[in-house]
C-alpha cells in the first residue's frame, strides 16, 4: 500500500475548515491593509535560492528539493516565499509601481527536514511582502498585520519577539565581537555551535542545546552594536510598536535563519513553546534585491505556517465555523420520484443550498438514516403522491415535524427556514 511521503499529509475534509478559516482570516486582514495577491511558480532556478537564501543557510545546505530536469536545468521546489516575491517584482518591472508594492501569497514550500509535531517537508505558508520602502514605519505596518492575523484568529497567550541584527555597515563589528566573546568556550559548546562559529556565528544564538544556554544568555547583543541609522531605525520601529499599543518583547537571541536579513527581525510564538513551534516569522532584507541583480531596494515582510496555526486553534479550542452548512437531502420512492427530486435538487441549488440526494434503490427508511447519517437539517420527501400532486414534503430532522409544499414554492420555502436559523 502506498503511503503519503514522510513529512506530507493529507488534509482531509474534516480538516478543511481550520485551514478555510485561517485562510479567510489572512485575505481579510491583506484587503485592510492594502495587500494583493501574488502567486509564483512552485518550482524556480536553483540559484535563485542560493544567492536569495544564503549559501551557508540550513536551507541550501540540507533542506532544497533541488534536481535537474530532463532539459538539463537545475530547479528547486520552493523552500521559501521571499526570494520568488523579489524575482517576480524585478521581473515584472514593479519598481515603476508606487513603492512600497504590497503582496501576499499563500503556497506549498518544500524542504528536506526532519519531520515532527509541526515540522513537515511540506508545508503551507500564508507570505506577506512589502517591497520598496526602508522606512520603520512599513515594518510596524508588517507587524501589525501579522499580529492582525493571529489575533483575528482567535488565538491568545502569544508573544511577539522582535531585534535589530543590523546592516552591512554594522552587522561585521558585531560578528567580531561575537566571534571573540565565543572564542574563549569553544570546546564546551555543542558540534552543531562549533561549525556555526566558523561558517554563520550569527545562528550560535539559535541553539537549542542545554550546553550552550548559558553562553547565549550572556553574549554581546546586536542592539548594543548597532551603526548610527541602524539604531535610530530601531528606535522609531519601537515607538510605533508602543503607539499602535502592540505588546513585544526585544531578544537578543532572534536572529532567525536566512542570511538576507538587515535590521528588523520577528516572530511570534505560541504560549510556553521553543523555538520550532513559531507560528510567524520574518523581517526586512534590505540587500535581497540588489543580490537577485536588481537596484538597491528594501522589503520587509512574514510567513506564517498554516499547520502551525492550525496545531494551535485546535490546542486552543477556538470555534471554527463548518465549512459545509448542513445539507437538505432529497428522499424518493420509485424512480418516478427520483427523476421529480432531481429536479428539485438542481432548482434548490440554484437558490444556493446544499442539497444531496439521498441513494437510489434504498427504501424509504434507509433513505431517512442516510440522511440522519450525513446530518441534514431538512429532507424533501418524494413519493407517488407528490409527484402527481407537483408537491414536496418537508421534513424538519430536528423535530421530525413534516410540512407540504408546492413543487414551485419549495425553493423560497427552504431559503426561508435555513436563512432564518443561519442570521440567528
Ligand atoms: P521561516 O521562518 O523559514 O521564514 O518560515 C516562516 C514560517 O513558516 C515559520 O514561522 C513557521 O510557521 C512555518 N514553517 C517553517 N518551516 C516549517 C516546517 N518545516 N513545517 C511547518 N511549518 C514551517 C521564511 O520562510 C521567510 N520567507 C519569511 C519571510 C517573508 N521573511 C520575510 N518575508
């Protein structure tokens, strides 16, 4: 038997409203602030990750889907969203657009990871990139946003995390002194800090090892190091936090796993989880642009893994609408009647209800449990009679109450009944 590949799942119906409903929420909050949608391909150039993403990245390294096509060319499956945005926005000439251009996406992102509660080789990442802009207030925008999101989601007890790892002009003073603060405990930290220290000191604060906590709670800080702009970024950025009365915390330790970020990074975390539980992450990347071969043009922007979100609504118990109304099931006797309800089924539609009908060649009875079974809210009973009388009967399955109507008045009559019970 064939399974799903390790690390992929089915999403199966019943799983379908979590993901419609966090879905809902994300183009809801994107409309408010201005956002449109943008949608890539799922596979791109390799390159275009290696030089977006960073070649020293847990990414590049270890995680791409990346392989050769039959014509020859190297492709990867998407690992993330950021690096096609920014291809996509120098391709289609959008810097003639006015700036910042504001876009979202939602989409599959692949990568070879160790599967576990959470973590998946394929997951689905609503995006948001605001492309063109360097200014702080367009990352409290960012922000507030996302924070939006999950708010609106329903979900509580979650805590923003933001830091400044600098720029280009500052960002080296700070490596330096990381580096020689680390030089002194080398052998006391884990193998994975050891080739961290060599090829990316920056991820030696994103260790997860209980060896290697007490050196990251007393390293030098990237807020302490900053260069003058930097600094004066950071400051506004707080201030508008604290005016759009968003509640943050500031860690030195978030520093995040793709090379492309300058100055502003975030993430918000569900309650009393580690740091592989993120629900949303992101930052500015000042550089990308320009590395991808394009003009010198900032972004800032998130993902935000749909699993994620889900894993938690269902933690928290939060009220997720169905995704189905409950249906109207259309009961026959004889296939006269099947041929008379299927009419009825096609005109019931058109008024926009869910009908099903119920399986032929059932009696009447077990035509009845289906439609207990499916839990229909009404069923419209056909027989002999009604079709000769052009009527329908009614049945309210809640209360087992039956009422007549004419063939031509059923439609208004259900619309009546299930508007009603849907406004209250
Ligand atoms: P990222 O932190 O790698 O950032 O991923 C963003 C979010 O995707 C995470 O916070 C998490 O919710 C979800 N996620 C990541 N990996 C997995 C996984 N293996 N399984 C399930 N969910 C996962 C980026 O991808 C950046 N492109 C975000 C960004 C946009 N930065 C600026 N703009």
């Amino acid at each position: 038997m064939f399974k799903a590949p390790r690390g992929t799942v089915d999403l199966l119906p019943q799983e379908q409203r979590y993901w419609r409903y966090a879905e809902q929420a994300a183009a809801g909050v994107c409309r408010r602030f201005g956002y449109q949608r943008l949608d890539t391909p799922t596979f791109e150039a390799s390159g275009l990750f290696v030089r977006g993403v960073g070649e020293q990245t847990d990414i590049v390294q270890k995680e791409m889907y990346a392989f050769e096509d039959r014509g020859g060319d190297l492709v990867t499956l998407r690992p993330e969203g950021t690096a096609p945005a920014c291809r996509a926005y120098l391709e289609h000439g959008m810097s003639s657009l006015p700036q910042p251009v504001r876009l979202y996406y939602f989409c599959p992102i692949f990568r070879y990871e160790r599967p576990q509660a959470g973590r998946y080789r394929e997951h689905h990442q609503f995006g948001v990139e605001a492309i063109g802009d360097g200014d702080p207030a367009i990352d409290a925008e960012v922000i507030q946003l996302g924070w939006s999101y999950a708010r609106e989601l329903g979900l509580g007890k979650l805590s923003l995390v933001v830091n400044s790892i600098g720029d280009p002009a500052c960002r080296p003073g700070y490596l330096q002194a990381l580096k020689e603060y680390y030089g002194a405990y080398l052998p006391h930290l884990c193998q994975d800090c050891r080739g961290r220290y060599e090829r990316n000191p920056l991820r030696l604060l994103d260790c997860k090892q209980e060896r290697c906590q007490p050196f990251i709670a007393s390293a030098p800080r990237s807020s302490d190091y900053l260069c003058d702009a930097c600094k004066e970024h950071w400051r506004r950025l707080l201030a508008y936090l604290d005016l759009l009365s968003i509640p943050y915390t500031t860690s030195h330790r978030l520093v995040r796993g793709l090379d492309y970020y300058t100055r502003t990074v975030f993430e918000i975390q569900p309650p009393d989880e580690g740091g592989q539980s993120t629900l949303l992450g992101g930052g500015r990347y000042d550089g990308l642009v320009q590395e991808l071969g394009g003009p010198p043009t900032p972004g800032i922007g998130f993902g935000s893994g749909f699993e994620r979100m889900v894993l938690n609504l269902k933690r928290q118990e939060v009220r997720v609408p169905e995704v189905l109304p409950r249906p109207v099931v259309i009961v026959h006797s004889g296939p006269q009647a099947l041929e008379y309800g299927l009419g009825i089924a096609a005109r019931l539609r058109k008024e926009s209800l869910t009908v099903i009908v119920a399986p032929a060649q059932r009696s009447l009875r077990a035509q009845m449990r289906y439609a207990s079974s499916v839990n229909a809210r009404y069923a419209v009973v056909v027989g002999e009679t009604e079709v000769r009388q052009r009527t329908g009967s009614v049945r309210d399955m809640d209360n087992a109450s039956q009422e007549e109507a004419p063939e031509a008045d059923l439609a208004a009559y259900l619309v009546a009944k299930v508007g009603l019970e849907q406004a209250g």
